[in-house]
C-alpha cells in the first residue's frame, strides 16, 4: 500500500463561526483560531479541516459562496487567513479547506450575469423554460423561475445556491483557478463538497416517482463526474503536494473505488454516509431505534471493499451531523461511550476526522424552542413536514434528535458565561450543558475524553499497523460486541467495544498486551458498560 502523509495524519474540523471569538461580536473568526492553535497542537492533530470562511450572504452559513477569492468579513481578512496558515505549518500543523463548487450563491458575479445572459455566462447555471420535477436536499422542489430571466435555474440545496454547469468548459477553468488561488496561498488540500452532485444530466428530463429527491438518477454521481475530477487532478491538484477529500452523498463502494484508486487520479478519498444512518430510514429526518449491526455492517462493508485499492475516512460526527453519543452510545455513560466510540472508529483503516468538540464528549444541544434554530435546513425540514401533515411535537422531535445545529453551537471551552467562546452575545444559544461539559474541566478530569483521545493519536503514530494494516472483522454477528482485528506482518491488534449498558461476557485474552482500556480497572471475564479494550501483540 502506498504511502501518503494524509493516510498517516489526524484530522480536526473546524466549524468556524462557533470555534472562538476573537473580537466579541458573538461570532467566531480565524485571529480566534489562530489563539487555540496550542491547543489543537497538544491534542496531538496533524491537519485541519476549516469549514468555508469565503465571501458570502451566509444563507446556508458559507456554503453559499458569492467569492471564492475573499474572506467573509465576519471571520476576518485575507491577512488573517494568511497569517493562519503561516502559523499552523509553524507547528507542522497542514491546513485544508472546503472546496464548494457544486454550486454558488445566487449573489455571485457569476450568477448575476447569468441571468442577464451576459457573454459565456450565459450557461454558467442550469436553466429551462419549464420546471422540471427534481426535488431538493433542503426544499420539496429543485427548480426555481427567476422573475428577471424568465426561466427556472436549478438549486439542490436553498434557493439561494443555483447549482453551477459543469459541461461549460469556462466553468471548469474557472474552478481551476479558484483551487490554484488557494494553493498557491499555502494551504494543503480540500474537502470537497457534494463532489459528486457537479456532472447532470443536462437534457434535465423529469425524475422517476421516488419518495425522496427525485429525479436523482440524473444527477447523483453521474459518469461525467469521474472525467470533471480527472481534468482537475491533472491539471491542478497533480502539480502540488496536497490531498483531495469528496462528500460523496448516496455512494456505494464500486463508485468509491472509482474515485479514489490512485491509477484513476480523481480523489484521495471520500466520505460516505452509510454508517451514519444506523438511526435513520435512508435519511436522517426518519429516525430509527439504534442497533449495533446498523452501524457494523456498513463500516465493515466500507474496510473490506476499499482495502488495498481505496481509501476510507473514520468519522462520526461533523458540521452536518448531531453528536455521536446521543446517537450510538448512552447519556448516562458519556465518557465510557465518547472514548469507546472513538476506539472503535480510529482503529480502523483510514483518516480520522475529529470534529469540533467530540475530543471533550459534547452532547447534542436539543433546544426545545424552534425559534432557537437557525440552520436553513433544519427550518425548511420542519416547513415541509408540518405541510404534509405531520404535527409541530413529531416535527421537534426530529428535530431535537437530528438538526445540524446539535454540532454548531460554540465550542464549550470553559464553564464562565458563555462557555468561554465569547464575551459577546453569541450567534446562536451555547448548550446548555456547557457548564459540566467543557475543556477545562474535561482536562481536570480523572476520567478525561480529550487525554483518551491524545492516547489514541499517539498509538496510530506509534503504530504503523493502525494505518496500513489490514482489516478482519471477529465474532461478526455480535449485537452487543463490536471486535474486529488489524494485523500485518509483524503486529497483531485487537479492538473489543461493548455498545451495551450491560456487563457482558467475554474471554480475556491472555496471549495479548492490552495498549489501550477506557476502564481503570478490568472486570474478569466479562466487558463492563460502554467498555472498550485494545489488544497489542507482536507476530514476530
């Protein structure tokens, strides 16, 4: 297996506008950043993922882009962003960014003169006469007449981000530019996001009758994807030392290997959603009862077809995700299930992708108030389910369980007013658990996430198995024990994480060191609560 450093590092989001407020106007910005870089250094990280910090109205909060060379004034200058990168490669820190060209905002030079029909904008969008039945990620309808155009442009996401025409040429270039720009500015790679939305079908037939977004067979990851992603690598991200991460929405692993086979030159690797719907019905407004073979079946799945040929990305949480231990663990065992959950993750193959408070065990916020919401997707959720009959209790519930806001509230620093991220009025409610939940007092703690968390980086460092190894699921259809192995020539590990409340039955293995136990103490034969235990043993 080849070698990379972006296989070896750790990665750490960044959801800028909650991270830390520099200037107190109750946003975060990158001078805030910039302060916390001792901290991320001492977590042991070696990249960051920076969500979109670019020039933009804010309506889906920077993933609706109106210029791609600038910085939004709320999170700073361009002298900012400059002196962040300089600082991070200071302390041997890589920086990537989300590359969004999917679409824009509607408030981009691009847009604007697309309507006016001006010059080879003309077709930078997708336009017709007639709307044409596509649903939206975010809307019921995809389609959208624009009233100076006298046309219908197509959005899959708010209304307010047309989705760009990739079979222009000038679009493609375009694009090229943005990345050479960034690149050429310092920074180490993308995160590219709903990459494989850019290639349509641009005869924009009707969709088939589905029950969610239709129309999709013309538009998820259509076969000129892997062309548009090819031209890029070749001509842009070849030329640097730098890696490519696609969200790659309702993908399966035949179009994973695809995109991420090195001989192919697309992507390094993608993110996949499989295993995040192990409480959820094909998407995560219907929720589910969690069950650990949801969850199991898909990574599996996910490490056994990609070994050897792609790359696979360990996450479980992130900006569009809620928190994990809300979801796959137990409230009443936070730190037993935070550090099991990141065991059983980040002793996979792949990059790990920590997110934003994950290292300290945050919970989901659950405000009770819709009012309190200010993501475009969750209040547009909620507009749709009230107008096909379901009731304001059943929609807050969803809502409570799976909004994005859950993972975007500030990051929870201190237990002082404000949880430490400001001494402003913070633009969106801090969670109400910050004052038990918190850096400080995580790090106080005899039973501390973040320490958990800084042993795990250590071992994958320590440890080239973790990395390159190869993967065997063990006992695979436990409902209460996810075990599995990681092995190579010379080294032998094996991950056992108890997803119960319950103490469990299990044969210690005597042969083997334990490297890593989220337990003071071991209970014989048998795994307590949330338990998870790391087995060491060298082959020869």
């Amino acid at each position: 297996m080849r070698k990379e450093w972006y296989k070896e590092g750790v990665v750490y989001q960044i959801w800028p506008r909650s991270f830390k407020d520099s200037n107190n106007d109750g946003i975060g910005d990158i001078p805030g950043i910039i302060e916390k870089i001792p901290y991320l250094k001492s977590l042991g990280i070696d990249i960051i993922w920076l969500s979109p910090v670019y020039k933009s109205p804010m309506e889906d909060f920077g993933y609706d882009i109106s210029d791609y060379k600038d910085i939004a004034t709320e999170f700073g200058t361009m002298d900012d962003i400059k002196r962040l990168i300089k600082e991070l490669h200071k302390v041997k820190i890589k920086l990537i960014m989300d590359l969004v060209v999917n679409h824009t905002s509607h408030e981009h030079e691009w847009f604007k003169k697309s309507v006016k029909r001006e010059g080879k904008y003309t077709d930078y969008y997708h336009w017709e006469d007639k709307k044409v039945n596509w649903g939206s990620f975010f809307e019921k309808e995809a389609w959208t007449y624009n009233e100076d155009r006298k046309q219908y442009y197509l959005h899959l996401f708010a209304k307010g981000q047309p989705d760009l025409n990739w079979d222009n040429p000038d679009v493609r270039e375009d694009v090229k530019s943005i990345i050479k720009f960034w690149l050429d500015l310092g920074i180490d790679g993308f995160r590219c996001d709903v990459i494989n939305l850019i290639a349509k079908n641009n005869a924009h037939p009707n969709g088939k009758s589905a029950l969610f977004l239709r129309g999709k067979e013309h538009y998820l990851s259509h076969p000129n994807l892997h062309k548009y992603l090819h031209e890029l690598n070749r001509d842009v991200f070849s030329k640097y030392d730098c890696f490519t991460v696609g969200e790659t929405v309702f993908v399966n692993p035949q179009v994973a290997n695809l995109l991420t086979n090195p001989e192919r030159k697309e992507l390094d690797m993608v993110f996949q959603f499989d295993h995040i719907a192990a409480d959820a019905r094909v998407v995560k407004w219907f929720i589910k009862k969690f069950k650990l073979m949801n969850l199991k079946k898909p990574l599996s799945k996910w490490q056994n077809k990609l070994n050897g040929k792609g790359w696979n990305t360990l996450y479980l949480e992130n900006h569009d995700q809620p928190r994990s231990i809300n979801r796959f663990g137990s409230l009443d065992y936070r730190y037993e299930s935070a550090t099991m959950l990141a065991t059983m993750i980040y002793f996979q193959q792949g990059t790990p992708f920590i997110y934003q408070g994950q290292e300290i065990g945050t919970i989901n916020a659950g405000f009770k108030d819709l009012k309190t919401y200010k993501d475009v997707e969750t209040l547009n959720i909620y507009d749709l389910g009230r107008k096909l009959g379901f009731s304001h209790k059943r929609m807050m519930k969803k809502i409570i369980y799976m909004s994005r806001d859950n993972s975007r509230t500030p990051m929870q620093w201190n237990g002082n007013k404000n949880c430490g991220f400001t001494d402003g009025k913070p633009w969106i409610d801090y969670n109400p658990h910050s004052k038990e939940i918190n850096v400080d007092s995580d790090q106080k703690s005899d039973k501390s996430i973040f320490k958990f968390y800084q042993e795990i980086i250590k071992l994958r460092k320590i440890h080239p198995v973790i990395v390159y190894g190869h993967y065997n699921d063990i006992d695979f259809h436990n409902k209460q024990i996810y075990s599995y192995r990681r092995y190579d020539k010379t080294t032998e590990l094996i991950i056992v994480c108890n997803f119960t409340d319950k103490d469990i039955p299990y044969e210690e293995r005597k042969t083997h060191q334990v490297i890593l136990h989220n337990y003071q103490e071991h209970k014989e034969g048998s795994l307590q609560p949330y338990e998870a235990r790391v087995y060491y043993k060298k082959l020869s």
